[in-house]
C-alpha cells in the first residue's frame, strides 16, 4: 500500500512536470484495469501482473505502465505506442525541482540548432532537443530525447519511456543528463527509494538560443540554486517574481537579451545575491529601494535576512531605468555599480556612504543625471573607476578629489560643469575634461 502512494505521489508530479494536463491522449494516472493477471503487455514475453491498486508492474516489479491511451477495460494487452513504463525508483532530483525544470523546458526548449550552436539536452517528454555525437569524425546530430521519453535532469536515468522504445547505444546515461545543470547531495537527504536526493545548484544555459517568457514559468521550488546565467538568448517579456524564492542565490545572469518591464520588488527575497547583471535589455522603471536596508544618516535598519545586504555587483547599462536612484543601495556590499545608458534624468545620488565602491559607471544616459558631484564623493575613498560623463552635471569639481587616493580612471567629458580643476589623485593614468559643453577655467 505505501509503495502504491508513493508512486501516485512521484508520478502525479512527473505528469506535472511534463505539462500533461489531461487533454486528448493523456491519462493523468496509471492504467486502472478490473485487475486480474495479463499474461502478455504489447508483445513482452515474460507475465505481467495488477496490484491491487492497479499498477502494472512485470514479474519483477521493475517498471509500472501508464499513460496508456488504448487499453481494454480489464486486463488486455497494451498495444498503444503512447503507453510508457514508469521507473520511480530512477528519480534522483528533488521532485519538487523535476516539476519546476520540466515546466521551464515546456515553456522554453525551442532552440535552434547547427554546427555552431549549443545544443540543449533536456528529455523531459518533448521531442524538441537535439543531441549531437561524433561517429567517424564527423559530427551527427541526433535526438535521444524522444517524445514521452524522460531522464532525471542531474542523473541521466532513465525515468520513463514508450514501451517499444529501445535506447540509442550512444546516449549513456552521463550524456542523458540534462545540458547545463550541476547538482550536489549535499542538502538533499534520501527518498523512498534510498536514493540520495539531488538539488541543482547552477543552471548555465548561455548562449543556447532559448527563446521565450521568463513569466510564464515558475523555478521557485529550486532553492538551493547559487547560479543561474541565461544571458544571451532570445528572452522577451517580463521579469518574474519567482527570483525571490531563491534563498541560495549568489549570481544571476540575464544579460543580453530583451527583457522588458520593471523590476520586482519581490527580489529583495534573494538575499544571498551578489552578482546581479541585466544589462543590455529593455528593462524601465527605477531600482527598488524594497532591495534594501532604510539608511538614515547611514545607519542601515531593518533585517539583512529580507533585503539584498550582499550584493556586490549590479550590472545594468543599456536598458531603460529612470531616477532617482535610491539612497539606501549604500545598505550593501557594493564594489561595481555600472548604471550606464539608461534614462537617469535625475540628480547624481550622494555616495557618502557607498565606501566600498569601486567601480562608478553612471555615463552615457539618455536624458542625463542632473545636479552637481558633491563633495560627499570624497567619503568614496575606495573608487577606483569613475566615470560620469556624457550626462547633464553642472557646477564645479569638489576641491577634496585628491582624497580618492586609489582613483586611477576620471571621466568627467560631456557635461555642464565649469570653473578651475583642482588637485587631482597621484594615482589617475586615465582622465577626460573633454567636451564643448564644459568650461573650465585656466588658473
């Protein structure tokens, strides 16, 4: 009786996980015949036999039919060619994940192939990916992943397949894995099957020619993900708010594609985050000051437990973002901020209290910040790189520049700004007053 449950548990899942959902052709259960014992099952040899919840199980009890769409009502044989048989005891990922994973693949493995391209693994039910292998020399690009046919993403097993479906003597196990995934076990305890439960931890499918909605899927379940990068795809529509489930993520990359919309406040739930790029994308709206901390004259109140405490890198140029840029980003671990090509027309924030920045990037914006640099910048002390230019800045250069003692790049070209230049750093190798617009006075 348990291993009954378990196994309407595991594939009640595994139908989800595959996006079945009950139309023409699916069963959302096992083949439930009268009972009784079938001595034949679309040509096998040995007997197969019906518990009594149902189940086909062989004489072995190795494998378990469903998703039969041509079975008699009691114990017939099964002829279909979409009858698959169901190997539970094969799952190595979390089950919770395999749902999510194979959700995101409904939604998201279209991608194109050739001799170039990366090619995406992922059998989850499909016949969309492609496989390729090497036979002579030559490159021969072939599918293992065949319709109904499902590995375990950090595996490679075999979880289930159309009964007449015999496996390609090239597709092992190692390469059945699904394409850009690492797991560990580290988290993960046994299942009921003693199996050491498997979480996937980094999810790199750069460059794979993905190309879909992030908003219409769900990966919130993976929460031991540290790293998740799909940067240069075809990637359109909305940012989700399932990033905010991520309670282990440290890096997320969606750079290079054309995410559109604003960001979520809900993202302030990714609290290990540290490296955040989404440049090079549609994206409007201003940067939630939900990430962080309040600041008040530079005390930081509030859990480091809810908010973006570690972030280290924000990554945003070329999208569509507007001011004011918020205050409390300084309630971080920020060494590279590069807003740069966006649409700030705003004043320049007070960086007083961004002391452990070390890369600046705020030029080149549309409509341009405003205001003057104050002289606040110089409590900046650990800037490296500073580049300001191209906006609309006026007044003059503080007197305390000298201050940024490590400061070895000051762009300042292309603004309003205007009077004597003053003491600069020892350090600098690259400086740039250029422009017409400045006016700068001899001494």
């Amino acid at each position: 009786w348990h291993r009954a449950a378990v196994l309407v548990s595991l594939i009640a899942v595994l139908h989800q996980a595959l996006g079945y959902s009950g139309g023409p052709g699916y069963k959302n259960s096992f083949v439930r015949p009268t009972g009784g014992t079938c001595d034949t099952a679309n040509g096998a040899t040995s007997g197969w036999t019906y518990d009594s919840d149902g189940y086909a199980t062989d004489t072995n009890g190795a494998g378990c039919y469903y998703n039969c769409t041509n079975v008699d009502t009691a114990c017939g044989d099964i002829t279909s060619s979409d009858c698959c048989i169901f190997y539970p005891e094969e799952i190595h990922t979390d089950v919770h994940e395999l749902n999510d994973l194979g959700s995101f693949a409904e939604v998201c493995d279209h991608a194109k192939w050739d001799s170039e391209d990366h090619i995406l693994n992922w059998c989850h039910g499909q016949n969309v990916s492609k496989y390729f292998s090497i036979w002579g020399g030559m490159v021969s690009y072939q599918s293992a992943c065949k319709t109904h046919f499902v590995t375990d993403p950090c595996e490679g097993t075999v979880i289930t397949k159309p009964v007449g479906y015999t496996l390609e003597s090239w597709a092992t196990t190692s390469q059945l894995k699904w394409d850009g995934l690492t797991c560990d076990t580290d988290d993960g305890g046994t299942n009921e099957y003693g199996n050491a439960i498997q979480n996937v931890e980094t999810i790199n499918l750069n460059e794979h020619s993905i190309s879909c909605s992030l908003e219409t899927t769900n990966m919130s379940a993976l929460t031991y993900v540290e790293t998740i990068d799909l940067s240069q795809n075809d990637i359109y529509g909305k940012l989700p708010d399932w990033v905010g489930h991520m309670s282990h993520l440290t890096k997320l990359s969606l750079n290079n594609n054309r995410i559109s919309g604003s960001l979520p406040d809900a993202w302030s739930g990714a609290v290990l985050l540290v490296e955040l790029e989404i440049y090079r994308n549609k994206i409007t709206g201003t940067i939630p000051s939900a990430w962080f901390q309040t600041i008040s004259s530079g005390t930081c109140t509030g859990s480091s437990d809810s908010h973006m405490a570690t972030l280290r890198k924000f990554k945003a140029s070329n999208n569509s973002l507007v001011g004011p840029m918020p205050d409390n980003m300084a309630c971080s671990d920020l060494t590279e901020l590069d807003v740069s090509h966006n649409d700030f027309h705003s004043d320049l924030p007070d960086f007083q209290y961004f002391t452990l920045l070390q890369t600046l990037k705020l030029n080149g914006q549309e409509k341009g910040f405003t205001g003057t640099l104050a002289s606040t910048i110089g409590s900046a002390t650990a800037l490296t790189y500073l580049d300001i230019s191209g906006n609309n800045i006026t007044g003059t250069l503080p007197s305390n520049l000298a201050s940024l003692a490590l400061l070895t790049t000051f762009k300042v070209n292309d603004n309003l700004m205007h009077g004597y230049i003053p003491s600069l750093p020892s350090s600098l190798t690259t400086v740039d007053f250029s422009g017409s617009k400045n006016d700068w006075w001899c001494p």
